[in-house]
C-alpha cells in the first residue's frame, strides 16, 4: 500500500462506521420514545460514571463546547434528569448531578444502546472484538498525545 493510504483508509471507515453507527441509536431511541437524544444520553452517561461534575468539566469530557452543554443541560434539567447544585465552597460555581428520575432513564436508555451494540457486533468473534478494542485503545493514547 502506498503510505498514507492505510490512515486515510483506517480514517474513512472510522468516520463511517461512527455516522451509520449514530444513524442506528438515534433511530432505535426515536423507536422505542426514550425522550433522550444521543448527546442527552452521553452526559448522563458521564454523571453516571463519574458523579458530579460542572459543566465545563462535561464540556471536555465529551468534547462539546460550553455553550452547547449547557443547552443540553438546560433541557436535562426541564425533564428533571439532572439538577444544578450549588457549590459549598465557591457560590458561584455549580455542579450537576443525575437524579433518580435521569439514572431510571440512562438505566433504561443504555439496555438499548447495549442492544445495538449487540447487534452491530453479531458474527463478531470474541476474540477478533478484543484485539479490535486493544488496537482501538492504542490508537486512541496515540491521539491523545498529538
């Protein structure tokens, strides 16, 4: 292969798989009503892991700008999946937090999206998916360090 060809190529496919990849949740998510776009569910997804955390913090996490996860949130916290609290230290600053209502919900929305990633995995070997997912996790610290 000439050089250069094997990233573009490794690019592409990434680039397409993500595409079809969203096509599917956001079609599956409509399907069964979840009222949570796939960018609601990544935050939630992000409170649930990792627990209060502000905005700016989400913001980074998953590679959002401020200004659109606060629209996201604005809308998280009108369907009462997240509140605002105030900070003990620093009045100004809040954080989120998920509530019982948005951990039933990224509860029941990440059944769904673990069932898509059953079935886009079907006919995958076990062992072909864990080299992929170490090959992919090598790449990903490569990135990071660019």
């Amino acid at each position: 292969m000439e050089e250069g060809k094997t990233e573009q190529s490794v690019g592409f496919q990434f680039g397409e798989f993500m595409r079809v990849f969203r096509k599917v949740v956001v079609k599956r998510f409509q399907e069964r009503e979840t009222d949570i776009t796939l960018e609601q569910f990544g935050i939630l997804v992000k409170l649930m892991e990792d627990g209060m955390q502000t905005q700016t913090d989400i913001a980074g996490a998953v590679g959002m700008d401020k200004s659109a996860v606060l629209r996201i949130v604005d809308v998280l916290e009108e369907k009462k999946y997240v509140e605002r609290v105030n900070d003990s230290e620093d009045r100004r600053k809040k954080t989120l937090a998920l509530t019982k209502r948005g951990k039933a919900k990224i509860e029941d929305a990440g059944k769904l999206f673990s069932t898509v990633i059953e079935d886009i995995s079907a006919g995958v070997k076990e062992s072909d998916m864990k080299s992929f997912m170490k090959t992919l996790g090598r790449m990903k610290e490569n990135a990071e360090q660019l």
